[in-house]
C-alpha cells in the first residue's frame, strides 16, 4: 500500500507542475483560472493522499479548508471575468 501512494503522490505532484506550467503560460484568463483551480484540486488530493499514509485524519481538515478556498476563488475570478474586466 505505500508504494501505491508513493507512486499516487509523484502522480499527482508531476501534474500540478504541469498545472502551474498552463497558469503561467495559458493563452488567455479563462485557461489561467481554471489551471488555478485544478492546482487547489491537486492540493486537496495531496493532502488526502499524504493523511492516508501517515495515518493522520488532521489533513483531511486541511483538504477540506483548502477545497473551499479554491472554490471560493474560482467563483470570485469567475464573477470578474464575467463583469468582463481584464488584467
């Protein structure tokens, strides 16, 4: 069981790279938030991950936090695209 988190946890750190590399480069504002909130998905899913194999349930409150942050954030730059003002 701990190399199938071991090999889940690099897994999902490769692609949150790959996630902050379309929110530094994305084409346009809309690529760059959703890019944004797919990294807070990657965050929850590491800390849900690395609670399970340390057998800590403290990190299951942290994905919790996390997850409504980000979808907090992701409603907030989603209002300001739709008011149509840009960075």
């Amino acid at each position: 069981m701990t190399a199938a988190l071991n090999v889940a946890l690099l897994l999902v750190t490769i692609s949150t790279g790959l996630c902050l590399v379309r929110l530094l480069r994305g084409p346009s504002l809309p690529d760059r938030v959703v890019a944004l909130d797919q990294i807070g998905i990657h965050i929850v899913a590491l800390a849900s991950i690395y609670g399970i194999q340390v057998g800590q349930t403290v990190f299951v409150d942290v994905a919790i936090v996390v997850a409504l942050l980000s979808f907090i954030g992701t409603i907030a730059f989603a209002r300001f695209i739709e008011q149509g003002k840009d960075l």
